[in-house]
C-alpha cells in the first residue's frame, strides 16, 4: 500500500493523498478507535474544524484536534458534508473554498462514523459498554444501557481511574499513598517516590484515545477509596512537572501514573473520566496519584488551558527553556516553588545551600522574575503548571 501510494503520489499527487486518507481512516476502524478519534482525525487533515451528529451524539473538534465544550449547532447547510447512516452527518466548518480532498476526507470518515457507531450501539463487551458511559456525546438511553450491560447501580456512585495504556493492572492491586505537601521521609534522590507498579484492576475498563495519547479507563466503587491509594494526603498546591531525561534514567517513566476522577453516578461518569484525565495530567515521578477532587483551582486551569495557545506563553516558553538548559533544572525548580525557602528546597533536592543560591539566581535572571520572593514562586507554580498541561504525554 505505501509502494502504492509513493508511485500515486509521483503521478497524481491528489489521488496519492486520497489514498493515504483511505489508509488513515482504514487503520482507525481497525483499531477500533473512539468516536473522538475520527473526528479528530477528520478536522487535522481537512486543516478545519470538523463535526458531527448521529444517534444523539454531537462532536465538535477544532482544526488542531481539540475537542470543544460549547453546543455542537445543528445548522450545517453550505459547508462541505456527509450522510453518516440514517440520521447522521459530519460537515467540515470550512471557510471559503473547498479543498481538493474535502470530500474524500467526509466520505471515509462518514463509513468510519458509521462502523463505529454500529459497534458502539450494540453495547455488545464490556469495554464499549464503558466507552459509551464515558463519552460527553452519548445519549441518556445508551447510558442506562451501558450502565445495566456493567450492573452499575442508577443511584450509587463510581470513580473512574486514568492511566496510561501500557501501565500494568493487577486485580486488587493498591497504588502508593499520595504523596504530601511536605512529607517527613526524604525522597529518593532528585525529589521523587516509588512510582505505583500495580493498580486495582477490579473494576470494568477500555482504552480510550484522548489528546494526550491511548489511555486506560477503569471504573471502581467510589467506596473503594484503599484501591487507588487515596489516603488524606494530597497534592493541593504542588506545582506538576513532566517526565524528564533524569527521571527517565532512574527507571521511572509516563507509564507510572494514576488519576482519580470524582465519585459520579454513571450517568455522570463522563465528568469523573474527565477530570480523571486532567488528573493524570498534573502527575509526575515526585507525585505519580492525583486526586481530581483535591486539584481545586488547578482543575479549572487545566480546563482553560486547554482552549488557549498555552505553548506559547511567554512564560512557559522561558520555565521550558531552563528546563531543558539542564538536566536537574526541572527537579530544583519543582524543590523552590514547593518549599517556602532556599534551604528548605536545598534540603528537599539534596543540594548545598550555596549551591541553591547560587542557581536560583541564575534562573531568576533567565526567567524574569525572582524565585526568592513569594509572588516569584507563585508564578513559577503557575507556570510550571502550564508547561506541564502542555507537554506530558502518555503515547
């Protein structure tokens, strides 16, 4: 098929990209990819936001492949569209003139709609079962059905756990204790704990494409609360981090992560998946656990971030900067904005005193603002914050 498409390409450049959309949308079904997949798929290579309704599902994903909040309007007439089954269509919100492969990429992305919606409907495993109760855009009918397929009670209340496709589950398994906000055993060098190994693994769960990569969903009683190490400490105000050279080279890595979305009915379980995933989100080796319910603010950053150029931010441009100026930059400058003074964060990372000072001051004069100074190491949180919302990834 490639050889294919190379000598199309060389002889009729747009028959050889229609045949790579043929391909894109082929392997999607194959893989039995989400609903949010295709349409993504759909919106990055038409280079325009892109939608659909069917079934009493309604998706909107802008041109860069993020899902939006807002009401999907059912008003498509004049924009390039597609019959999805009965009562369906998907659109592209192009402006002005249509592309060359606009219809290609509504036809193959049409039939994909339509082969997912078929196995999504039927509720026929436990894993679409769990892929439509997590879904925004699934009606209420095939919610209760999902939810009877599962034996969920209407009433009773669940939490949905993130994590990354590759991370090991075992049946009632536990995950290490959240870490604090100052914990009274020293870390392992660099700041960080052991990362969680084994996860409960008792509840119904599917792999689920979001836009940080293929992650795991599992659902678990909300009562279960020793099953996902959710203990009284939590990660209120610590300033997240990502995965970096010097975590990677101590063995840990993007795979040992858990998050927690809130209790929810299942009705309600795609709001826990939600939040869930911002959770995971704001881990890192220091704090592999976080709890959706005890992020707060943070929550609601992550929420607006996501609808902004949040890489762009001047900054999170410089923290990104000095985090890749060295290979340590990262793990003193989570010690500085968690610790209340220089000691404390020389005393956290392992580092002289003298040492701190000195570097401190370096990154101060790098970033603009001095880290000494409390309204400096609030800003730095923030930032970090957004860098990491930014750039962990779980593919």
């Amino acid at each position: 098929m490639e050889e294919l498409r190379g000598r199309l390409t060389a002889l009729d450049p747009v028959a050889g990209e229609g045949l790579k959309i043929i391909t894109y949308f082929d392997a999607l079904v194959q893989r039995q990819a989400g609903l949010e997949a295709l349409i993504r798929g759909a919106a990055v290579l038409a280079g325009s936001p892109a939608a659909f309704i069917a079934g009493g599902r309604r998706m909107r994903v802008t041109s860069a492949g993020a899902r939006t909040r807002e009401p999907v309007p059912s008003d498509f007439a004049g924009r390039p569209s597609h019959a999805v089954g009965a009562d369906g269509v998907v659109w592209l919100e192009r402006e002005g003139e249509a592309h060359a492969n606009d219809e290609m990429i509504l036809e193959r992305a049409a039939i994909a709609l339509g082969v997912t919606l078929d196995r999504l409907n039927g509720v026929a495993t436990t894993s679409q079962a769990v892929e439509i109760l997590l879904d925004p855009s699934s009606g209420a009918d095939a919610r209760k059905l999902a939810a009877v397929h599962l034996r969920l009670g209407a009433a009773h209340e669940y939490r949905v756990l993130a994590t990354p496709a590759g991370q090991a589950l075992a049946p009632g398994g536990h995950a290490p204790a959240i870490r604090p906000l100052a914990p009274a055993v020293r870390p392992t060098p660099g700041g960080r704990t052991p990362a969680a190994r084994s996860l409960a693994a008792d509840g119904p769960h599917a792999l689920i494409e979001t836009t940080v990569g293929i992650l795991r969903a599992t659902i678990l009683d909300a009562g279960t609360d020793t099953a996902v190490g959710t203990g009284s400490a939590s990660r209120t105000g610590i300033p997240p981090g990502t995965i970096t050279a010097s975590n990677a080279s101590s063995g840990l890595g993007a795979a040992d992560r858990l998050g927690v979305g809130e209790a929810r009915v299942p009705a309600l379980l795609h709001e826990s998946w939600a939040h869930a995933v911002i959770a995971l989100r704001l881990t890192n080796a220091r704090w592999p656990v976080v709890r959706a319910d005890d992020l707060g603010v943070l929550a609601d950053i992550a929420r607006l971030a996501d609808a902004a150029d949040v890489a762009g931010m001047p900054d999170v441009k410089t923290v990104g900067s000095v985090i890749a100026s060295s290979r340590h930059a990262h793990d003193l400058l989570e010690s500085i904005a968690v610790t209340g003074s220089l000691r404390s964060a020389a005393a956290d990372a392992g580092l002289h005193h003298s040492t701190v000072q000195a570097r401190a001051a370096e990154y101060s004069a790098a970033l603009g603002y001095d880290l000494r100074t409390s309204p400096g190491r609030v800003r730095l949180t923030l930032a970090l914050t957004l860098w990491q919302l930014a750039t962990n990834r779980f593919d």
